[in-house]
C-alpha cells in the first residue's frame, strides 16, 4: 500500500513540475517514482518467511525500487533493550510508523513498564514522523498519547487536562473505521510537530476513551467473561 501510495504520489509531482503539452498530456520525466524501504518488526521470528516473497512481489508490480526487510522487536522491553537493537537503529530514519494489532494483547506488560518502549521512541523519533496505531478497542489510546506526551517516569494519569493541552508536541487524530469485520472504531495517528497542540476535540474523546477503560475494568473485577464466538450457520442443540 506504501509503495503503490509513494508512486502515485510521485507520479503526480513530475505531473505538476513538467505541465503539460499542448493536447493537455502531463509530459512526465523519466525520474524513478519515490521508493520505499520498509521492515516488518516482529517478536515472532517466523513471520519472517513470508518477507523474501512479499518483497519480491512488490518489486514484480512496482518496480525493483522498494525494498522490505525483517528485524526483532518485542514492545514490551524497553527500546534501549537488546532485543530492539535493529528497532532503535531506525528510529532516527523512519518516516512512519505502523503498529497493527499488537497493543491490546500486551496492554498488562506495556502498563507495568509504563509504556517505556513507545515513550523511547516518541523521543528519539525526528520531527514529521507518523505513528499509526489500529487496534479492535480504542480504550487504550489516551495512554498511548500520555506516553508521546509526557517525559519517562511522569506517568501520573491525574495530571492536568488543560497541561496536557498546552504542552503536546504532537499532531494527534482518532479516526474512526466504520466498515470491517472486527476493526471498526476509533484508531490513533499522531504525528511529531514542534509546536503542536492536543486540540479540544481530541481531549475530550480521550477522556470518553479513559471512561469506556474504566466501565470495562470494573466490569472485568467484577466476574464478566466474554461469551463464547458463535459460529455463524450453526444451530445450537436443544434439548426438549
């Protein structure tokens, strides 16, 4: 998705630097579409067999350019840790981050540490980087925000509202899925921008997140289980 997004892209800048002739065709030059260098991050090492064709794939329909590449991470150890050596090595040279589906499955282990790996890699990541996080619940986000906004060690989630407003750092945005089975809701982007500001709107969804957290925490102490999946087609016996 990067690489066909990055040779659009591409494509329409060479578009608008060349203008176009007089039967109103974009005369295009012959500069190579914006390549993209990208590694698939992954506690589990066996993933790392579909990489070579995955890559290999991209490179068919896209062009040799993009290149993907696979390195070990677990993010419930800090970025400094040996594990994340290859993680913390492109952290000063990663223009965006992806972390799909991996956040709500850890959620005790990144709470205990304080979300240290992603509060190390807010910090050492450059100005302009984009972090996107997708998950199947949004009660977690606003600690995800606290993690990109306030220093290691200050974790206090009774901090100030109107503090975290004014002192942000980040571009931060919840868009909201409405189609697919499973990932529907809120997700998280933020983007690091000196400057940037928590906007009003954002502040209040996170509260809502922090309240929805807070009704399933106690629903949780409380003795709820979730049911088991129903299987779709399959009629339950009845005993008469």
């Amino acid at each position: 998705a990067a690489a066909v997004l990055a040779s659009h892209a591409s494509l329409e800048r060479r578009a608008r630097s060349v203008g176009t002739g007089d039967g109103g065709y974009a005369r295009l030059s012959t500069l190579p579409p914006t390549a993209i260098e990208a590694t698939v991050f992954e506690y589990e090492g066996g993933w790392s067999d579909i990489v070579p064709s995955m890559e290999a794939a991209v490179q068919e329909s896209m062009g040799s350019g993009h290149a993907l590449g696979f390195g070990r991470c677990d993010i419930t150890l800090p970025l400094t840790h040996g594990t994340n050596a290859a993680c913390r090595a492109a952290a000063g040279r990663t223009d965006l981050w992806i972390c799909s589906y991996c956040v709500a499955e850890n959620a005790g282990l990144l709470r205990s540490g304080s979300f240290g790996f992603f509060r190390q890699l807010f910090d050492e990541a450059p100005q302009g980087t984009l972090f996107v996080f997708t998950e199947t619940t949004h009660r977690l986000w606003p600690e995800i925000v606290d993690a990109a906004m306030r220093p290691e060690g200050n974790a206090d989630a009774d901090v100030a509202r109107s503090e975290l407003l004014g002192r942000s750092g980040f571009d931060v945005s919840f868009p909201r899925i409405t189609r697919g089975r499973g990932k529907s809701g809120f997700q998280l982007a933020m983007r690091k921008r000196a400057g940037a500001r928590l906007g009003a709107e954002e502040l209040t969804l996170c509260a809502r997140f922090r309240m929805d957290n807070e009704r399933h925490e106690c629903k949780i102490s409380g003795g709820w289980q979730r049911q088991q999946r129903k299987v779709r087609g399959k009629k339950s016996n009845v005993t008469k």
